[in-house]
C-alpha cells in the first residue's frame, strides 16, 4: 500500500506564475489574464471559438491574497494577514488553503522550491 503523503501547507511558500500577466483595478480587484497556449487549445480556438486569452476576475479575497503573494511571505503568513484584513470571515484558513490549491492546479502559481512544468 502507498503511504499517504502528508502536507503542512503552513509552510508552502506560493510564487505568482511569472507567465501570467495580470492588472489591478482602481478598486482593488486583480484581473488575471491566462492565455491558452497549445496543440488542443488551437483546436478549441479555432472549432469552438474559445478566446485566446481569459480574463479572470477575482473578488476581494482573492485580490488580497493574490497581491500578498510575494515569494517570501508562507501560507501561515498571508492567514494572518487575512484575518486581520477580513476578520468576520469563517473557516479562513482552510479557505485559503483551499483557494491556493486551485490557482497551484491551473499554474497560476507554485511552490517555492518546486520544479515548474
């Protein structure tokens, strides 16, 4: 049998992707902007007429963390600094846990130390 392998996210330091190219509004708010590179992604532009660039709008937790993330500060780092910016918000850290998982799977950063793909 495999041993699960066991994580302490407290410690992961996140680095923004440096290929994604983004913009902070007047207001605060992160727009990401992902372009779609690649042999399938040609295929979908070009059938389905899917954009070759995405823009992702972000809310205001995701536009704090995402301005956060300097390559310095570790997960436990930016979870203070949530909870003192929104401190009326439930379950924070296993939020942004969760919110850091989701931006790691679709490359828009890594783990300081980690090889990128």
């Amino acid at each position: 049998m495999k041993k699960k392998e066991s994580r302490n996210y407290l410690d992961y330091v996140p680095v923004r992707n440096p290929e994604i190219e983004y913009e902070t509004g007047d207001d605060g708010i992160v727009i990401l902007y992902v372009e779609w590179k690649g042999f399938y992604h040609r295929i979908a532009q070009r059938f389905f007429h899917r954009p070759r660039v995405s823009d992702i709008t972000m809310d205001a937790y995701g536009s704090f963390v995402w301005g956060g993330i300097d390559g310095k500060k570790d997960v436990h780092a930016l979870s203070q600094e949530l909870d003192s910016r929104f401190p009326g918000m439930e379950k924070s850290l296993s939020r942004l846990i969760k919110f850091l998982e989701i931006m790691h799977d679709n490359h828009l950063i890594f783990w300081k130390g980690e090889k990128q793909k």
